[in-house]
C-alpha cells in the first residue's frame, strides 16, 4: 500500500471513529434526558410524583458518578472495541427493558433499567473522550475532543425537541428504545473504523505505581476541581433558568423553554471550537482559556440578578453558555494531557466523576438557597462559584503537549 493510500485510510478510520463516537455519545445523551420534556405525561401514566418523576433522569448522573473510575480503569486494561460493544448492548437493552416497565406500569423496573444506560452512557463517553484525542496529533486533540464533547448538548436538544413529537405519535415509552436505537449506528462506524486497532490503547496497562501517581497528582485534583466548578455552573443554569424566566418575566413555561434552549445549542458550538480558540487565539495554551472562561462568565451569571429586560437576559445566557461549555469542550483533552498514556482513560472517567457530581449536586443546592432566599442569592451564589473557578485555575498547570 502507497503512503498515500495508508494516509488516506487512517483519515478514514480517525473519520469512523469520531462519526461513531459522537453518535454513540448522543443517542445516550438523547436517552438520558428525554423523559424530561415529557414529565407531566409520565406522571399522569405512572401516578408519580414530581421528586420520583426526576429520579428518572437524575439516576443516570449519579450512576455516573459511582461507576466512572471503575469503567476507566476497565477500559484502560480490556479491548475498548468489546468493552464499547457491550455499552451498546447495555443501552439497547436499557431501552426495550424501560419500554416494557413503562408499558406495565412498573416504576422501580424503569428506574433499574435507566441505571443500566447510564452504566452505558458513562463507557461511551470515558472511552469516546480517551480514543478521539488519541486518535489525531497532539496538535489537534483538543478540536477533535471538543468536536466530540458536542454530542452531549446535541443529545440533549434532540431528546428535549423530539421527546413530545413522539409522545404524541407513538406514546411516551417509546421515546426509550427509539433514542437507544440511534446507539447501533454509531457503533457501526466505531467498529468498522477500528478493525486494524484502536488509538490510545497500544500503551501497557497501568499497574498500581501508575494508578497512585495518578490519584495522588496534585494536577490532576486542580483540572477535576475545574470541572466540578464549571458543570456546578453547567446545570445550575439549565435547571433553573425555565423557572426564573416565567416567575420574574410572566412568560409561559415553553417560551422560557425555548429561551433555555439557548444554552445547550451556544454549549454545541463553544463545545466543537473550543480547540480551535485554544490553539489559534490563545497559542495552545489551555490554563488561559480556563481563566478567561470563568472571569467571564462570572459577571455575566451574576448579572441575572439584576437584569429586568428579556433581551438582555438572552444576552446573558447567550455569554455564559459559551464561557462555561468552552471550559467542559477543553478540559477532557486537557487532562489528557497531564498524564501518562496508561492512565489517560483512567484520569477521563475520574473527571466524568468529578464533574458529574457537582452535575448532581449544584440543582439540589441551588433549588435549597432559591426556597430559602428567592433567585437572586443563587445567581450571587453562581458567581462565587464563577470567581472560586477563576482562582482554581491560576494554580492549574499548563500541560506539555509533545
């Protein structure tokens, strides 16, 4: 085979595997989130309550949270090809299995079976994140990384957007299989990509040596910090937002909806540049970019608390969706980059952990200070969180890239 050909098909392959990651990545995103928008008629068919109804979503992040670590460590040391198979599996069979529960009318078997997609949505996004940016040179990781990341707001627009259209159609269980459906695509891709090898698991497996230096790194804790921070920040704005909107402007429920969804589709673009802004305006430098993002989305989400036109709270949504999903489109290739390759996919799934929890927890404490005090202290509150990001990230390294 001529250079040229072998040129030509690792393009391709790096090509598969991108398509088939971020497909996989956003059929589970679009599975997570969708009984979201469709909660009331949940509700009505289940006779749940509003803290059950959201334990559907919400179980999903916290079973992130509890298995991340040891997925990375699984595919740090197993095939990645049969490891991201089986999540396929696991999700296609979540989908059929919450369908079913949901038919029956059988709420504790919903809840188990969208433990058992969040087990796969967490593999594919450990596993996408390590073999994308491994997949291209250093040079490029951060795009390639970021271009992925975007699969998440992408999933979560369509499951938001198309959940109802199908409720409507087919009845709400079925948005379950459907979404889970779209898995068998991407895997398609992934495999067919990696039939010679796969990028970023040629290195040996980590052994215990390599596994303290990497939860004993003082580096690795500061960029995790940084993502607890800025997904805190993340689903704080998309929870809460909605509910701002129609108390303190008197518009209806889908209106501020339809405002909020601004903040996913502004993440979609920060998400799939942020390598481009990286490398191009700031010479490759991550740890800048990490400031700049958190100093400015610190006035911007303070600034809700003051605002009183509706057109200048889009302006605000518009400014910290892009700051705060720059830093979660940056930081996956970002910690890449801080440690040895045996225990990148390791040092990825401790992030998603990390990262996830403040996804968890930053509602729940924003919900706790908006009943005891009202919006205002929470969007201060925010931008504590905002200046807390900002002096975390001064301490952060700035990673070699060789």
């Amino acid at each position: 085979m001529s250079t040229t050909d072998d040129t030509t098909g690792t393009r391709r392959e790096t090509l598969g595997i991108v398509v088939g990651f971020f497909l996989l990545s956003t059929a589970a995103a679009a599975y997570e989130i969708a009984p979201a928008s469709v909660f009331p008629a949940i509700q009505d068919s289940l006779g749940l309550s509003s803290s059950a109804a959201g334990w559907l979503v919400s179980v999903m992040y916290a079973t992130a949270v509890v298995t991340s670590v040891p997925i990375g460590v699984v595919l740090d040391r197993f095939s990645v090809r049969r490891v991201v198979g089986l999540a396929t599996v696991a999700l296609v069979v979540a989908g059929g299995w919450g369908w079913y529960a949901a038919t029956a009318g059988a709420y504790g078997w919903l809840l188990a079976s969208r433990v058992l997609g969040g087990l796969a949505y967490v593999t594919f996004w450990n596993a996408g994140a390590n073999v994308v940016g491994s997949a291209v040179p250093p040079k490029q990781r951060a795009t390639a990384v970021g271009v992925f990341t975007a699969s998440a707001p992408v999933g979560f627009a369509i499951g938001q957007f198309g959940s109802p259209l199908i409720a409507n159609a087919a009845g709400w269980p079925a948005i379950l299989p459907l979404y889970a459906g779209v898995a068998v695509v991407g895997v398609a891709f992934f495999a067919a990509a990696t039939r010679r090898r796969v990028p970023g698991v040629d290195a040996p497996s980590p052994d215990g040596a390599a596994l303290r230096e990497l939860f004993g790194s003082r580096a690795v804790w500061t960029v995790c910090g940084l993502c607890f921070l800025a997904y805190s920040l993340y689903l704080f704005v998309n929870t809460w937002l909605p509910s701002f909107l129609a108390s303190e402007f008197e518009i209806s429920l889908a209106a501020s909806g339809l405002l909020t969804a601004l903040f996913p589709a502004i993440g979609a673009v920060a998400r799939s540049t942020s390598g481009v802004i990286t490398d191009r305006a700031f010479g490759g430098r991550r740890r800048r970019v990490i400031v700049s993002s958190f100093a400015v989305a610190t006035p911007a989400v303070v600034a809700f608390a003051f605002v009183s036109r509706l057109g200048l709270v889009v302006g605000a949504v518009v400014v910290v969706g892009f700051a705060i999903q720059l830093v979660t489109g940056l930081i996956f290739s970002y910690i890449a980059e801080l440690v040895a390759p045996s225990v990148r996919a390791t040092a990825v799934s401790l992030l998603t952990s990390v990262g996830l929890l403040g996804a968890f927890a930053a509602p729940i404490a924003a919900g706790a200070i908006i009943d005891y005090a009202g919006y205002a202290p929470a969007f201060f509150a925010a931008g504590g969180v905002a200046v807390v990001g900002v002096l975390l990230a001064l301490r952060a390294p700035e990673p070699s890239r060789a």
